[in-house]
C-alpha cells in the first residue's frame, strides 16, 4: 500500500517536468550546462530514489545551474542498499563463541 501511494506521489510530481519538456523548453534556446538535462535528471532521481530523495536531488542539481554552479555529465547517483537491521544485543557475539580469559591471564576457550 505504501509503494502505491510513493508512486502516486512520483506520478504527481512528473508532471510539471512533463509539462516544461513539452510546453515551455521548446521555446527557449537550449542552454544547459549539464548532460542529462535538469528535466531528465529530475525524472531519473524520482523514479530511482521516490519523492522525498529525488525531489531533494532535483532542487539541489537545478539549484547549482548558474554561472558559477558546475557543468558537464552528472547522473544520478545510484540508490544505496539498505542495510540489515542488526540485534545490538547479539552485535558483538562472535559466531556463538565466547572467549574467557582466567585471572590468571591464560586464555580458556
């Protein structure tokens, strides 16, 4: 259920991308300054990284298109996988051996 409802949010969210691609870049002179294109970047960031993530991408690539931001090729970063959560409990038993060392000082496994 949470999955329909993040693409929804994507889906929303594309279309005022779809509508400046179609409607508004068309009519200006072409001038980016970075490959893929800010439209194209923000349609691959939302569709890779969800609403959140990718809006905050799209707003911090369209943010850095000005005469002193950067240019060239600049994709967009691959998601990270999420790590496992881990018992903090068990974090440091080691394989279910427990090492001892007597007062003494000489090790007994």
């Amino acid at each position: 259920m949470l999955k329909l409802i993040k693409n929804i949010v994507v889906k929303i969210l594309l279309i005022p991308v779809y509508f400046y691609r179609y409607a508004i870049s068309p009519l200006t002179p072409p001038s980016c300054r970075y490959t893929p294109t800010c439209s194209q970047y923000t349609i691959e960031a939302l569709k890779k990284h969800g609403p959140f993530k990718g809006s905050y991408l799209s707003a911090k690539r369209i943010l850095s298109c000005n005469p002193w931001g950067g240019s060239g090729y600049d994709p967009v970063p691959d998601p990270t996988p999420k790590d496992k959560k881990t018992d903090r409990k068990h974090k440091n038993f080691n394989y279910g051996i427990i090492r001892h060392t007597h007062s003494s000082g000489i090790f007994r496994g």
